[in-house]
C-alpha cells in the first residue's frame, strides 16, 4: 500500500486530537459503521420511543441527563412516548448518548443521502472542537455514504472534512491530496461556496504547516470567489474574514488583522456555535495585542474564556489561557502572567495538545528570562525545541531558539546567544513571519552591541525595521 493511500484503513490516534473534554466518553461512538442487518434484535412491536426509554433506562440516565444540554427533559418525555417524531440529527445525538447505533433505534434504516449528510455535520461540528481525531472516523464513514447517495455535494463535504481531520493531525501530505480531490470536485460543479469552502479549509493547512504566505493567499481567494458570486454575508465568508485576520497576526500585521476581524465581527458574532464565537473573540485579542492596544485585547480574551469555561472546551481554553498569559507578559506584570502559562501548560498536557505544551513552554521560558533566571529558561525552551522538532513545526523551534538566545544572552555568552538567534531570524524569513524576524533581529543588535560589534549591531537593527514590511502575496496553487 502506498504511503498517501495508507491512511484510509487506520484508526488514528494522535496526542494532539483531544477536543472539548479531551475524549471521548467510554463506549461512545462517532460513527457506527455496521449494516442495518447488524443492529441487535428488539422484542415485537416496539416504538421508536419505547427503544430510546429501553436504552436510558439501561444505562441509569434520567430524562434530564439523557438530554442535557440541548434537549428538555420534557421533550425527552414527548419522544418516549412516541408523541413527537425528532429529526435525524437528534436521533444521533440521542444514539451517541446512548452509547447504541443509530440503526438500532430506528424502524428502518434512513437514506444513504441523509445519514451521510447527518455524518458530514458532526464530522464539520468536531472540526470545530479541533477534535480531529474523532472528525477523521465521521467522514471515513460519510464517504461510502456520501459514494451511495450519489449527491457529488456530500462527495465534496466528506472529502473536505476529512482533508481538514488530516490537517488537523499533522497529516499534511495526506490532507493536501484530500483538500485538492474536495477543490477539484467543487469546481467542477461551479458552486462558488463550495469552492470557498475549499479554499478555506487548504489555507487551514497552510497555516498549519506554518505556510502563513500561501494561507493569507488561499483565504483571500475564498473571499474573492464568495464576492464575486454576489455573497456579501454568511457564515462561511464570516469564517474565511476570521482567519486571515488570524494569519496577518503571524505575518506581523495587525493592523490589516483587525481590518479583516471587524468585517466578520457582523457575520460571526452572533454564530450558534460557541466554539466559533470564542475563535473570533480569540483573533481579536491577539490581533489587539500585537497592535498594542492592551486593553481591547484583555477584554476580548477575557470575553473568549468565559464563553470556553461554560462550554469546557479545554483545548482552546488553553490557547486562550496562554494569550493572556502572553499579554501580561508584554505588560511586563510577569507575577500575573505565570498562573495563565501554567494553566495553558496543564490544559494542553491534559489535552495531549504538543503544539500548545511547545508554546506555553516557550512563554514560560520568556518568562524566566525577565525574571533573570537564565538556566531555568534554557530548560524550558529546550524541552519546548525538543517538542517542535518532532511534531515538525518550524515555527515554534524557532520561537524556542530565539528565547534560548536570549537567555544566553543574559548569561554573557554573546556568541552563542548571536548564533542561537541567526538561526531563528532565518527560519523567521523563510516563514514570512514579520514580527517574530524584527523581535529576533533587534535581540541579535543588542547582542552584537555588547559584544562590540558595531557594524554587525546595525545591519541587525536595519534588518529589524525592514522586517515589518508587508511581504508579497504567495500565488496560489
């Protein structure tokens, strides 16, 4: 079997895949992929309702427990006794819940169509809880679905939501291949919004392999294309604004970031999904922060956290935590900053989340330097360097590089702390990451200054400054 096609026929498991509680619950299921013929037997003449009292009571729930949080105990009632027929997407929540098989609740089995759309929309929910393992499973089992129905919009969606999964787990030559097959399909049916859907979900990839050009370049083009079919509103343009603010904050441009979040401020604000709330709420912190405006920033992270707390969404309540944490930091109130980073650290080790243990680590690491404590910061940023290098993420090797010369810097080993930040201001260039390379640059001037070498202290100061400029569009592929 060749290495791209290898993925289909493996369970995935990855430490970075925990979403709102970290797992899933015992004997829960995301996607049951046995035939109808395979659902267990039910005693004769059984309802739809008495099958769902049957299995609750099975499992000791009560009404209320059976429904919380999206259904009433009261309506729990009302299916029980046959007295209302819910939708299928209920039926899944119901079935998950139950820990049963959507078959085994139903009198026969639904259309390939619907049960892959119904799949399609808990696999898009999960994205959004960045649980990509348990995404990857849904849209593994909508694709023979999506295959049967016919419909090639679900063939898109499926292949879209699994590239995304891929994505999501790091799995970047698998998903490319998936996003370009969803790209393809889409535009062969000319459907604008599905071809932004796509484009969305490739700049998802890009940023993720810390391609920050190419994913400003990807996310325009789905704005583009939505415009130019007349779509000024919605939720997908809304989401396509938010993260190319996102992606102008790592090019080092916040002024455009907060441009692009203002105008889907309009479009997502109001967003039944809380998880795309917070995310929004996220982009305007960061975005806030980097352009200086610290007190927008603690009001939009602060906003974010209640919003995660109250839905225990602990990984991108980490990612939160550690903003804040970042944001005291710049403040210089370092004895605040420590309990957020701590917490972002715990959340993100609870979670399994490599990516975010990296980056909490490397805040830490700053941290110690301002407190002066150079062997302690060396410590963090090494574990943290260790972190990136396995998961493959340039981007926070070089952030952990670029603290460890600081604090070598701030032991008196001028020239390994000079060596250290070259090469972070290098891996900063070929990211196009403008903030990072103007901070790493500056650090590598006063390096050079107590070292006495003025000249070399120029160039880097120069460089500093040349850095902010906006870098060129990447084209798109």
């Amino acid at each position: 079997m060749s290495r791209r096609s290898s993925w289909r026929g493996r369970r995935w498991h990855s430490r970075g895949t925990a979403g709102a509680r970290c797992s899933a619950p015992s004997g829960s299921r995301t996607a049951d992929c046995r035939s109808w013929s395979d659902r267990p037997e039910e005693g004769p003449g059984t309802t739809l309702g008495q099958r769902i009292r049957q299995a609750r009571k099975a499992l000791g729930l009560t009404q209320r427990d059976l429904g919380r949080p999206t259904l009433s105990a009261s309506y729990v009632s009302m299916i029980e006794h046959d007295r209302v027929r819910p939708s299928l997407a209920t039926l899944q929540v119901l079935a998950e819940r139950l820990r049963q098989p959507l078959p085994s609740l139903l009198d026969a089995p639904p259309p390939a169509a619907a049960r892959a759309a119904v799949a399609c929309r808990r696999g898009e929910s999960l994205l959004r809880q960045h649980r990509f393992t348990e995404a990857l499973e849904t849209f593994a089992a909508a694709a023979p679905l999506a295959d049967e129905s016919g419909d090639p919009r679900l063939r898109t969606r499926a292949a879209l939501g699994r590239g995304q999964a891929l994505a999501g787990l790091r799995q970047f030559d698998f998903a490319s291949s998936e996003l370009q097959k969803a790209r393809e399909l889409a535009e062969g049916l000319g459907d604008a919004e599905l071809v932004a859907a796509a484009a969305n979900a490739q700049g998802f990839l890009a940023f993720r392999a810390r391609r920050f050009a190419l994913a400003r370049a990807l996310y325009q083009s789905g704005i583009d294309r939505l415009r130019r079919a007349g779509v000024q509103d919605g939720e997908l343009l809304g989401k396509l604004l938010s993260n190319l603010g996102r992606v102008y904050v790592e090019l080092g441009l916040p002024a455009q970031a907060l441009e692009a979040l203002r105008q889907a401020v309009p479009l997502l604000g109001r967003a039944a999904d809380p998880a795309q709330r917070a995310l929004l709420l996220f982009n305007l912190g960061v975005a806030s922060e980097r352009h200086q405006a610290f007190a927008e920033a603690d009001g939009y992270l602060q906003q974010a956290e209640a919003l995660l707390r109250l839905h225990e969404n602990l990984r991108l309540l980490g990612m939160v935590k550690r903003s804040v944490g970042m944001l005291r930091l710049e403040q210089g109130r370092c004895r605040e900053a420590e309990p957020d980073l701590r917490e972002s650290l715990q959340l993100a080790r609870q979670c399994g989340d490599d990516e975010g243990i990296a980056q909490a680590l490397v805040e830490l690491a700053r941290l110690e330097v301002r407190r002066g404590d150079s062997d302690a910061a060396r410590e963090l940023a090494g574990e943290a360097e260790a972190i990136a290098r396995r998961i493959h993420d340039e981007a926070e090797g070089a952030r952990a590089a670029a603290v460890d010369g600081a604090a070598l810097a701030a032991a008196g080993r001028l020239a390994e702390a000079a060596a250290r930040l070259r090469s972070a201001c290098a891996a900063f260039e070929r990211l196009e990451m403008g903030a990072d390379l103007s901070a790493a640059c500056r650090d590598l001037g006063f390096v050079h200054l107590a070292d006495g070498r003025h000249e070399a202290a120029a160039q880097a100061f120069a460089r500093a400054f040349t850095a902010m400029r906006p870098a060129s569009p990447a084209p798109v592929p």
